[in-house]
C-alpha cells in the first residue's frame, strides 16, 4: 500500500540541509561550531525518538489471519457490511463491537483491531498515539446522515437561515422561543414538532444538535410535537392534502356564496311582491263582490287573483331552489374555510426531518439553511454535496479508520472494497446518504494502490472528493 506521506527521515533531512547551509553562510568559527553541535543534538534526538517508534512498532501484536476486528459507535451501515460480506461466501471472519469510538481509536492505535466505525475523525490526541507507535491513519467513508429543518413551502418567516445555536435554542427544553421574531425574523407564532424517539433521526437530532449522550422527549421543550411517522410531522408542517385541495377552493366557494346570497335576496324580493300581488287581487274580489260588479269584471278579478296564487307559488318555489343550493354552498364554504385556517394556522410551525425523508417531499418543504455561530459555515444548503463532506453544519460522516498496517493485510483490504462497493446500496436501504461515484472511485484507487492513499492529520482538513465541478445549490424555496 503506497502512502502519500514522506517518511519523517526524508523531512528531518532536508531541515537538516537547511541549517547547515545557513550555518555555512556565517564564517564566525563559533557560530559554525554552534550550529553543528545543536543540529548534532537534534540528528541524535530525532534518531533516538524514531528507534523508540520503531521499537514499539516492533512490539504491535500481530493480527490472526483470517480475521477483521471491528469497534466502534451504533447506527452506521458496518454490521450490515460485515453481515452481507459473510453472506456472500467470504471466509473471512469479520467481528463488529460497539465498545464505543473513543475506545476503539485506543485499541485501533495499540494495534489490537483493524477498523474505526465512527461518525467523527479521529481526534489529534489519539493521532499522537498512532503515531508514536508508527502507525500512519486512513480515513474512508461510506456514508453520511443530516437533519433537514423545514417549513411549509411557499411561506416565509422572515428569513432562510439559523444557526446551530437558534436551532439548538428553538427545540431544547424550557426553550423561551415562541415567535419567530425572537430569532430577529418575522413576528410570526412559532411552534416545533418532529419524531418521537423510535425515530432514527430523533436520536440523531438529540445527540448532534441538542448535545444529549441519550436522547428523549425531555431533552426537547414541553410543547414539542411528537409525532409516530415522518408523515405526521410533514402534515403537521403542510396539512395534508384533503384540506389543501379544499383550502384552494376557498376563492371559489366565497364567490359562490356571495352570488348565491345576492341570488337569495332577489328571490324574497320577487316572493315579497308575487305575495303582495295575491293580496291585491283577493282585495279587489271583494271590493267586486261588494260593488256588484259586472260577472265579467268579477271573472277577470278572479283570474287576476289565480295567476297572483301561481305567480306566488312559482315564487316560493324558486326562492326555496336557491335556498337549497345556497344551503348546500354554505356547507361547502364553511369546509374550504376551515381548511384554510388549518393550512393558514400551519405557517411557522418548523420539523426536522432525515434528508432522505425531506428529498421525497422537497416540493412541500421549505428547508433552512444552517450555519455555524462563528460564521465559518455560512448558510449552507442542505444537498447531496454539503451532507457528504460535512460542509452542512447539521450532517455527520459515516467514517471507517483504519491504519497503513491494517491495509497491508489481504483481509482488511478486501472487506473495505467490498463495503466501499456496497456502500450506496448499504446507504439507501437505511435512508442514509449515499456517496457520489468519484468518492467511490477514489477510494477503490487507494485499495488497488493505484492512487496514494490520503493519511489522516488532524491539523490539515482532508477530503476524500475528487476534484470536479460541483453544481450549485438549489436555492431556499
């Protein structure tokens, strides 16, 4: 396994060159004797330390053939690698342990076990420890996870963007925030809501977002909306599409209503006269029976009097046709209103969802941009890209550690191809975020030694993408 990293030798002799080169440019015989004696006593230093590294490499215990150890932290893709790379017909014994991170960088670096499973880079103590046992640290990863917080599409509280500290501040419990315009956006009533705990993505939230080792709903604010699906807490942010379809028609169903309440008032209007009329007419059958008039007139007042009964009659019937269908209309509105306030009532409540989950439904949701309090991150876009390379401040890197030791080793080496291989399908059959093709091909180059593997410096940020041109970020809905 080729290793992009120069020996340490090779360093110290050019520093070395270096100083006897500036020592050369001073003729003082005593300056050049100082010089040599200090860059002697650094020459045996750096000796004596690297013999003590090569000793203590020397006494690595060796690792059993036909074994790959595995330790590390719970929810990553691993134990599923492992189970199907048995499954296939390798001979292999791979052994996974939850012992923790913290504790397996201890063993990876005392060379008692092959791989890190961890969703964090190896700290620059636990560095310091493998390298002075001479052991040079390889990053993989196979995957990442981020939590999209999101409100409905299409509405607006202001602003895009939270940082870490809103977010955190947003949900924790005994949180004060109840408007948005504490968090200087608009003065809109804010409310949160999510998973319960047998959510994934709860834990996850608990743990990278809220800082708590074991996550539950006390770790959340008092009215925090729990919710037994992701399509629950996306409803909840959206309303569902029952009442957006009749929230839509609420135009439409007012108008109606109004044209249907003015048709009304003719219609009383025209049953008021044909009912004036019919009154008029009995009067003036009477007053023709009490003058004695003519049996034709009599026979014309009484016609008058049956078309007033029918005219009022025709009337009442239409006045109650349009009473039926007002009735009905009315019905109908009072519907499309109430779904209007639920949808109307649903702006300012915020969710986190799993970016898997958010992508199904990014036509409904509107997701925040995050950033960092210190503003080394700023606003990033939840995406495929910034997830994978930890860019977006609420993501974190499926990661596997190994050492150059370890790679040497036939059996660590092929399970690691294996598992770089499976990881897409590993990714997507647990919701998590699988990686792009040139991460892929780049880290299947280091383990066929075609491309120097990058080691790992806890004092240099390393990336496992290959250079590309990355498409812009969708921009906040």
């Amino acid at each position: 396994m080729r290793s992009s990293r120069r020996p340490h030798a090779l360093v110290a002799l050019l520093v070395t060159a270096v100083l006897v080169l500036s020592a050369c440019s001073d003729q003082t015989p005593e300056a050049s004797d100082t010089v040599a004696q200090q860059e002697a006593a650094r020459y045996r230093q750096n000796t004596d330390e690297q013999e003590l590294i090569n000793k203590r490499n020397a006494e690595l215990p060796s690792r059993p053939g036909g074994v790959v150890d595995i330790e590390g932290s719970s929810g990553s893709l691993t134990a599923e690698a492992a189970r199907r790379y048995e499954f296939n017909g390798s001979t292999t014994d791979v052994t996974y342990a939850e012992t923790g991170e913290d504790r397996a960088f201890q063993r990876l670096c005392a060379g008692e076990i092959d791989l890190v499973d961890s969703s964090r880079p190896i700290s620059r103590a636990e560095w310091d420890a493998c390298r002075a046992v001479g052991l040079d640290v390889v990053q993989f990863q196979v995957a990442a996870d981020a939590v999209v917080l999101a409100i409905k599409s299409e509405t607006d509280v202001g602003g895009d963007c939270l940082t870490t500290a809103q977010v955190q501040d947003m949900f924790r419990a005994g949180s004060p925030v109840t408007s948005w315009s504490q968090l200087a956006l608009d003065d809109v009533r804010l409310e949160t809501g999510g998973p319960t705990p047998d959510n994934n993505a709860f834990g996850f939230f608990g743990r990278y977002v809220l800082d708590a080792p074991e996550p539950s709903l006390t770790n959340l604010r008092s009215d925090y909306q729990a919710f037994d699906s992701d399509n629950g807490a996306r409803i909840w942010v959206v309303g569902d599409t029952r009442e957006h379809a009749l929230a839509d028609r609420y135009p439409e169903r007012a108008r109606k209503r109004t044209e249907l309440n003015s048709q009304l008032e003719v219609s009383w209007q025209v049953l008021r006269d044909a009912a004036s009329e019919v009154r008029a007419a009995k009067a003036e059958v009477e007053k023709g029976i009490r003058d004695k008039r003519s049996p034709e007139d009599r026979a014309r007042d009484q016609q008058r009097l049956s078309d007033a009964f029918v005219a009022r009659d025709a009337a009442r019937a239409a006045k109650n046709r349009v009473a039926e269908r007002r009735a009905a209309a009315l019905e109908l509105f009072g519907l499309a209103r109430d779904a209007k306030r639920v949808i109307d009532g649903t702006r300012g409540n915020v969710a986190f969802f799993r970016f898997s989950y958010y992508e199904l439904y990014e036509d409904q949701l509107r997701p925040f941009e995050i950033t960092l309090p210190d503003g080394e991150r700023n606003c990033i876009f939840p995406s495929q890209r910034t997830i994978v390379s930890g860019e977006y401040p609420l993501a974190r890197q499926l990661l596997i550690t190994t050492t150059t030791r370890s790679l040497q080793r036939r059996e660590v080496n092929e399970f690691l191809t294996f598992y770089v291989n499976q990881s897409e399908k590993l990714a997507a059959d647990a919701r998590l975020v699988g990686l792009p093709a040139n991460i892929i091909t780049l880290q299947n180059s280091w383990l066929r030694g075609e491309t120097p593997v990058i080691l790992v410096s806890p004092d240099e940020e390393v990336t496992t993408q290959a250079p590309q041109q990355q498409p812009e970020e969708k921009p906040a809905r």
